[in-house]
C-alpha cells in the first residue's frame, strides 16, 4: 500500500491512496499523521483504516506529480500543525560503500591506516546484528533537524548562503510516531534525499553535524511496509534536460551491517526521542552519491532518486541562496 499527501488551496489538505494511474482520496483525514494517529488508539492497523474510508473521488495522478495540476504533492509524511514535533534524524556509516567514501575523504587528515569512520563500519559490521534479545553496537547517528526543512517531490533543495556546497544523498527513510506512553510505532518506509553539504564534511569530519542541516526531501509516496531486506535503485543527476550522471544503488539489511531493530533500538533509547506525540523520519543510507565521485553539482542540476517498489521518483532541483551570509546576533533581556 502506497499514500501520497496532497494539497489545494480551496480544499485542503487530503491523503490518498495510490491505484495508478488515478490517486484515490481516503475520506476524512487531511494527514498521515491523523491516520496514524487513530489507527494507533484502535488496533494499530494502518492500512485497514485506509480502506475502511476510501472515497469513490479520485484524481489523475501524472498532472499532480509533473506539478501541472491545482493539487501539489506535500511531503509524503509530515506533522499537519507542530512541524517542531518532528525530528529528522539518520545513521550513517552502514553501507560498506558509504564507509569508503568517508574514509577517502578523511584518511589524508590522519596518519592510521583506518579513519573513526571506517572504524566505526567495521563496529557494525561486528556487533550490529545482534541475536534475538540482545543488544547490538550502536551506529553512527546524526541529527539532520526539524519539519521546516522538509520538502516535498518537485520542490527546491537549497544551498544556504552559508554553505559550501550541496548535493544528493538517495536513501530510504523510515517513518515513526510516538504513542500517548511515548512507544514508536513505524509506519513504512519511504524514497528520501538527506541532501547534504560534503565540502565542508570534508574540511575536517567535525563539520559531520553542521553539514546535515541543510533542507531535506522525502516521498512522493509512503509505502505502509515492514519489509527492508534488499532494495534496489537508481540515483541520477540531470543537467540542462541532460542525464549527467548515474548509478544503481542498493539499501535494505542484507546490503548494510546493522540490522533494522538495532538501529531502532539505538535511536528510540533515548528519553528525549519518546516523546508522546512524536514524530520522527530517520534515513537509513546508501551506497553511492555523485560526491563520492568528485562530481560538483551546478545551480539548476535536477537530483532523482528511485527504488524499486517504492513508488515514483522523488526529483528535485539543486538552487542556491540570493542573500549574502549576514551576522545574526542574539538579542537579550537584561
């Protein structure tokens, strides 16, 4: 089962359910969100709530994804009212290939062999699927911000006028909510693009944090899904109505060294992240990024990102800010 959340300025927000060619709209509810939300107070099945309010009113589904339509795609999940309810956050350094290229891009600052990051694969590779029961190692994990940096398919990802660069980072998100008594729940999985900043990453592995907070993008479809074993895609840069670049990419458990619930597990220990109410979409990676093969994208540069089972491709178009960076100085009350 696939949603897609939507808006028009007369009639609101929607959810709908994807019948392709045609998008069927789920009578009731204006979010993801709400869905959830009920489905989790009455027997925690999201997709058996869907059905039980399909509506007969449907919608052509390519005007609306190719942005011609009065409906625009929003984000495939996101908090309809609190977008500070929501934390965007991710684990890095689980995919053998994403390893290598942080360790190209750190090893001449350091005289070892191995940087922290290839050190830190290599943990997972070791401890991160734990047996049943038990605790594995931890991964690395990075928080990248809040709702307001969420942007839906066919929208802008940013360069700040602060940063150095941006570009792609393809991935699958998981998406969760928090009960009343602050337990997760997923509800699927969905095409993401973290979209980061590996310029200034690369001018020392402490800029790590400052790079992740940048815009993010994710959707256009959520899949309602428990699987994650092997899922495979295409990441592609797009220059001038051109193909640029391409490469297949892989994600899922058996591609990366923890498993699911480890990384779940590690994420959700944390009080301040059982928080009723709650709302989190963590990015579980990849194996390749354009980065990794020193290519810089170029203001107006279309980024897609597909996989397999996941729905439509998620694109977006890489801008740069017009406002020059400017000092902005705290005021204060005493």
């Amino acid at each position: 089962m696939r949603l897609v959340q939507i808006l028009h300025k007369e009639k609101g927000r929607k959810v709908a359910l994807v019948e392709e060619p045609v998008l069927r709209i789920v009578s009731g509810f204006g979010s993801i969100y709400e869905l959830a939300r009920q489905a989790i107070e009455n027997d925690g099945d999201l997709s058996a709530l869907v059905i039980q309010n399909l509506s007969r009113n449907d919608l052509e589904y390519d005007p609306i994804y190719q942005g011609v339509s009065d409906w625009k795609l929003l984000p495939s999940f996101d908090h309809p009212t609190e977008p500070l309810a929501l934390m965007l956050s991710g684990t890095g350094l689980t995919h053998k290939a994403s390893a290598e290229n942080r360790q190209k891009m750190h090893k001449a600052q350091l005289d070892s062999d191995l940087t922290d990051s290839m050190k830190m694969y290599l943990m997972g590779v070791e401890g991160g699927r734990p047996s049943k029961g038990r605790i594995g190692v931890q991964p690395e994990w990075f928080y990248k911000g809040n709702g307001t940096i969420l942007r839906a398919h066919g929208e802008d990802l940013e360069i700040p006028s602060y940063g150095n660069d941006g570009g792609e980072e393809p991935e699958v998100a998981g998406v969760y909510i928090n009960d009343r008594k602050g337990n997760p729940w997923r509800l699927g999985f969905t095409t993401a693009n973290e979209f980061s900043d590996h310029i200034m990453e690369r001018k020392n592995y402490l800029y790590l944090a400052p790079s992740k907070i940048r815009h993010c993008s994710i959707g256009p479809e959520l899949v309602i899904a428990t699987a994650f074993e092997d899922i495979s895609g295409k990441v592609s840069i797009h220059r001038n109505n051109e193909l640029l670049w391409e490469r297949a990419i892989k994600t899922g458990e058996s591609n990366m060294a923890h498993n699911i619930l480890n990384l779940e597990y590690h994420h959700f220990k944390y009080e301040n992240h059982a928080v009723p109410g709650q709302c989190h979409i963590h990015f579980f990676g990849a194996d390749a990024f354009s980065f990794g093969e020193e290519l810089l994208l170029k203001e107006g540069d279309i980024m897609k990102v597909a996989w397999q089972g996941m729905g439509r491709p998620l694109r977006n178009r890489l801008v740069k800010s017009g406002q020059s960076e400017t000092l902005r100085i705290a005021g204060h009350l005493f």
